[in-house]
C-alpha cells in the first residue's frame, strides 16, 4: 500500500481541482484517478461528485469505479464521500426516477420539499449528533452547502451531525471509517479544513 497517497476518484462529475488543492494544502499527497489498482493502494480515498445521482452511478459503473469504491470499503481504510459523493454511498436515490447506489450505507435520497428556496445554497452551523474522531475540534462549527436532495440515513446511528433547512439535513455521516459530507469542506473555511484534516489523519492509522 502507498503510505500518503490520498486517491481523489475521477468519474468525470467531481469537483476534483479545488478537492486536490484542499488536501495538498493539509501536506498529504493527492492522486486524482481513474485506475483501480491507485484506488486500492491508496491510504485514504475520496469520493466527490457534482450532478445528478443517476448520471453519476451510471458513470460509475461504466467505468467499473463502483467495484473499485467498494472493494477499497472493504478493506476498512478511511473513505470519504462529498456532496453528491455522499449520497452515493447510500442505497438508493429517487432524483429523477429510482436509482440504485452503491449500498455501503441503508439510507434513500430524497427531495428537500421544506417551503424553502432549492437548492439549499450557502452557511448552515453543523449540529454534531454524537462523538466521532472526524468532528474534533468542531462544534456547532459553519459548513457551505448546495444541493437539492439530502439522505434519511436507514441507521439513526450513522448520522455524526446534522443541520437545519427547514427540516433535519443529515450533514455528516459515518460508519466505522467510511465517512460523507453533504457539504463541501474544501469550500467551508476553517470549519470544512478541520474536518477534512481530521478525515486526513484517519489514513495513516493502521
């Protein structure tokens, strides 16, 4: 396994350049690709992904990166979804019709319909839901978000941290050390480094 090389997944919808910088200015090394055996060798890996749920898993699976993802699930080392990349690690999504994901997590992604303007777009304080090695040093910190649908986790227990747009946002999910952000955390400040950093130091534990 290559020690330090954080492998930023490249499925044609991620926002790859500024998920990259983010990482190198933590001082890790990132390795935006395609290939499936830098995937696996990888100390930590990140799934982003702007788009649509199904274009997105489409993608995925033409390009077989949806085997790669979860063989690398597998072997129990630190995953992290952003944004779109988070909803994919959940069962199914109903944004433009019924699409199933990756199933790493039991959960469905729905449709924000709360009376309020979609997408969500912009600050919302995280609301931390239980202790977890990813939000320390957090708080009720600031994180920046755009999307249109969010996850109902199937596990209550999976929900780090949530926020609030007119209902419950589910914000940060984790299991084990498979973890998503339904924010950005390259584009939420200080708050979004810390956790990406927190993310970061998970990849070289054993």
């Amino acid at each position: 396994m290559s020690q330090g090389i954080i492998a930023i997944v490249d499925y044609g919808m991620g926002n790859l350049h500024s998920v990259s910088k983010a990482v190198e200015r933590l001082g890790y090394e990132a390795l935006v690709t395609s290939d499936r055996e830098a995937i696996l060798g990888a100390s930590g890996v990140i799934l982003p992904g702007v788009g649509a749920f199904g274009d997105a898993m489409e993608q995925l699976r033409r390009t077989e990166l949806d085997a790669a993802v979860k063989a690398y699930a597998a072997t129990g080392r630190p995953l992290l979804g952003i944004c779109l990349g988070m909803q994919l690690l959940f069962s199914e999504s109903e944004e433009h019709g019924r699409h199933r994901g990756l199933d790493l997590l039991p959960g469905s992604v729905r449709r924000l319909d709360v009376g309020l303007k979609i997408p969500h777009m912009g600050w919302n304080r995280l609301r931390p839901e239980r202790e977890d090695p990813i939000l320390e040093g957090i708080g009720d910190g600031y994180a920046y978000f755009v999307h249109s649908y969010h996850v109902i986790p199937g596990r209550r227990e999976d929900v780090l941290a949530t926020t609030d747009y007119g209902t419950t946002v589910t914000a940060v999910v984790g299991r084990g050390r498979l973890y998503g952000m339904q924010f950005h955390p390259e584009k939420s400040g200080a708050d979004g480094m810390r956790l990406l950093g927190n993310f970061l130091r998970l990849t070289g534990e054993e």
